[in-house]
C-alpha cells in the first residue's frame, strides 16, 4: 500500500481500521456516503489508526426489482468476505437503508471484529404538487414504477420532488 502515498509512518503499528462503504450513484439512501467517508478517514487518522476504504455491494429500494430484501445476505456475505480477506483490525460500516445495514451489521458480527456502525441519515421530505411528498408516498409510488402500474414518464418528475436530497427513507 505504499505504492499509494501513504508515508512510512503509516504502518508503524497503528490498528488498520476498514471503512466499509455502500456509497453508489444507483441508490439514493447511500448517495451522501463518499463525502461522509472523508470525515470518517480524518477521525480514525486522528484517534491514531489507520483507514482504510472498501467498497461492497449497495442496495437501493427505489433502483432494484423486485426488492432490496432479496438480496440483504448477498451482501453480508459481501462485508463478512471483505473483512476477513483484508486481515483489518476494525471496521466502521457506513450504510443507509433498511436492508443494507442490518446486512451490514450480520457481515461483520460473523467476523466479530470491533464495529461502529454509522448511518447516512434520514433523507428529508421533498414536495409534490403544492403538498409534502412524504416518505410513504414515494415507497407507494416507486413500487408501482417497478411493477409497471406507474408509468416512467410520471415516476420521473415524482420522484426528483419528493426527495428532499441524500440519505435513508423512513418508513
């Protein structure tokens, strides 16, 4: 990894500490996790460890058919493998939906490694012809998109107006 930049004072001993990161451009819950992992690096740095940034699989309730669900232990065994491939001494999850961190959670706890576990937050209301386009709505709506009941030409406009930007959807 020094082929990377890292300075040699990096690797005197510090715990290697993985961000495990669900970060895509495909799944709007995770879309805000690239910036977050910045901030996550500068800690770790700063409380002495050293970070170290993986990818694994991102799921996106509104993006995939038929649903997320089906694929939450695809990607516990996803972090689990990645985790133990690395050899790390630690591991921060960053993830945001209701399937990608309890999968995140299960990988890691099958490792049983020191885990934090942080969260992309909750996305914020958008709005939908003069009214809150609330969380339920969209999940109502994208739902029908998936199955075809929505047409895409509606879905569209829909949904870049009730979602109020980055982050996980309440359910």
């Amino acid at each position: 990894m020094k082929n990377q930049g890292f300075p040699d004072h990096a690797f005197d001993g510090r715990p290697i500490i993985g961000i495990c990161n669900t970060w895509s451009e495909l799944a709007s819950c995770h879309s805000g996790l690239r910036d977050l992992a910045k901030g996550v690096k500068r800690g770790v740095w700063e409380a002495g460890g050293f970070p170290v940034e993986f990818p694994v699989m991102s799921l996106g309730e509104t993006q995939m058919k038929s649903t997320a669900m089906l694929f939450r232990n695809l990607l516990a065994m996803d972090v689990e493998e990645s985790i133990r491939a690395y050899g790390i001494d630690g591991v921060v999850l960053l993830g945001g939906c209701d399937k990608a961190t309890p999968g995140q959670l299960m990988g890691a706890a099958s490792v049983d490694l020191p885990t934090i576990a942080v969260s992309s937050g909750p996305m914020l209301n958008g709005k939908w012809q003069g009214g809150v386009g609330g969380q339920r709505q969209a999940h109502c709506f994208d739902h029908g998109a998936m199955v075809d009941a929505v047409p895409m030409v509606m879905h569209t406009p829909f949904d870049r107006q009730t979602r109020g930007g980055n982050g996980r959807r309440g359910h």
